[in-house]
C-alpha cells in the first residue's frame, strides 16, 4: 500500500475527527480508509486509534504519529514546490474570507489573482463566521480585525481598514447629529455582534492621552453581517459604524452621511491567517503577496 496516501489520509482523519469525513474529502469509501488506518497501525507496530460505531480517539501513540505526518506530509510538499519546473501556479486554493470583505474590497483580487494564474482553482468559502483552518481544509483565512486573538494562527498584516460612523439624513433630522462619542448613548446604533468591540465601541485615544475610549450603545437591530446594517442606516434605523470602503457609493450620492466626533473609530487591519500545524502552499504565500501589494498599492 501506498505509506505516503495512508500518511495523508491519518492526518486528515485527525484533524476532522472522522473517518466519515476524511473518506468524502478524498472521495473514497469508509472501508478504504479504515484499510489504511489498519496498515499504519501494521507498519507503526502501534494501536493508533481507539473507536466504536460512534465516535473515534487517538491513542498516544496516535497523537505521536499525526505530527509525524504533518512533518512528512509538509516537507514533501515543500520539496515538490521547489522542484517544480514551472513558475505557474496550480492546483486549488482555499481561502475563507467575510461575506461584507470579500464583496467590498477582496472580490476583485480574487478574480484578477485565478486570471493570473490561470491553472490555478480558488474555492473561496464566504463567512463572517470564524472558521476552523485545519478541519475545513482551509489554506488562508481573511479576517478584518484589531489585532489577531488566536495564537495557534499566524498572522500576517495585509492592510488597512478605516472605519467611520455614519447615518441617513432622515435618521439625523429627527434624532439629531451626535458631535460626542458620549451622546451616542442616547442614539439608535446598528450592531455588528462579531465585532470585538460590537455593543462597546472603540476609539482612538484623544490627543495627549494613551488610554483607550469606548461607549455602550444600543438599538434595534444585531446582525452578523455588515451589509444588512448599510440597508438599516439608509432606511433610518439609526447609526452604523461601518469600514469606509464598504459604504463609498452611499457617501457619494448622499444617502449616508459620516458623523465626525471628538474621537475616531478604531480602526482594523486585515490579515491573512493560516495555521501553523499546516504546511503553507506555494499558491498560498504567493496569494497573500499578491493581496498584499495590492492593497498596498490601494490605500
């Protein structure tokens, strides 16, 4: 049987916790998989996995053996990068980004980055939920965010995203136009609940000061997607505090319009994410250059 398979089959039975799973990825049967599980175990000389009809657990000598395959599945890669006779990119990139991110600002470089590498597949999984890298196969996630929290990730800064406080004008006559983070207490505020500061929105120190500023605010409507809150700001619903590039064309035909405060927002960077468990694909580093530069060159 073929070791280097049966390696690449354990180590993805690990990190999905099922042979289920493990079985549709690589799109073969149960039996197949528990074929090569009792190889390994043959080879290893080592029970590798405990399991029943319902659930599976990895022995010691399992857990050992799952970082001996992420070394020998990463290493073969990287040595398969360094050969290759072409400078093209090919084969499938995963990448998990926000619904709001990637319609906004992202989607255009995903398409000019397959256009320019042609025999390359993006599978692009569009979600403002955090995702699980390694269990769903991802190779980068994109996530606008203050600071990264996950430390199992690495993290590396694409750019920059500023956001700003806006309302209707309908929303502003009969509510009034808030010059103070303080007032926005006493406004309807639009929430985006996946936010770190979602009920408690963050600003910029004023000047002279080092410690941060918040205020409490809420109002009738918690969503999970930033573009919902744009609809809600524009039929009046209240205040909204939205990264700039996702409301340009409302700011230009009027019907948003910025608040300027006695305190800025704070803004989010945006980074690439990926695991460090996970050997990183060549089309992956080369990926996060491209949106890198990209947004460089952009902002």
């Amino acid at each position: 049987m073929d070791r280097l398979k049966g390696v690449e089959y354990f180590k993805r039975i690990y990190e999905l916790g099922s042979f289920t799973a493990a079985a549709s990825e690589f799109q073969c049967s149960n039996a197949v998989i528990s074929k090569y599980v009792r190889f390994l175990e043959s080879w290893t000389g080592s029970k590798l996995i405990n399991r029943n009809t319902r659930t599976i657990s990895f022995t010691e000598e399992g857990e050992r053996f799952y970082n001996y395959c992420v070394s020998i599945t990463g290493q073969t890669n990287e040595l398969l990068d360094a050969v290759a006779a072409t400078d093209s990119l090919s084969g499938e990139l995963v990448i998990a980004s926000p619904v709001s991110l990637s319609i906004a600002v992202l989607g255009p470089l995903f398409i000019r980055f397959q256009k320019e590498n042609p025999l390359l597949s993006i599978r692009l999984q569009m979600s403002d939920q955090l995702t699980d890298l390694v269990g769903s196969g991802v190779d980068v996630a994109i996530r606008g965010i203050e600071a990264p929290a996950d430390s199992s990730l690495i993290a590396t800064r694409l750019g920059a995203l500023d956001r700003i406080l806006v309302a209707s004008p309908g929303y502003l006559r009969s509510a009034g136009v808030p010059t103070a983070i303080e007032e926005l207490r006493s406004h309807q505020c639009l929430v985006y609940s996946l936010s770190s500061d979602a009920n408690r929105w963050g600003f910029t120190p004023p000047c002279g000061s080092d410690e941060p500023v918040s205020v409490e605010v809420t109002g009738p409507l918690i969503a999970d997607n930033s573009m919902i809150l744009v609809e809600a700001a524009k039929e009046d619903l209240g205040i909204a505090m939205l990264p700039r590039a996702y409301i340009d064309a409302e700011l230009r035909n009027g019907s948003l319009q910025q608040l300027r405060l006695d305190a800025d927002p704070v803004p989010r960077s945006i980074y690439g994410m990926y695991s460090g468990r996970r050997y990183l694909p060549r089309r992956a580093r080369r990926f996060i250059d491209f949106v890198k530069s990209s947004l460089e060159v952009t902002s």
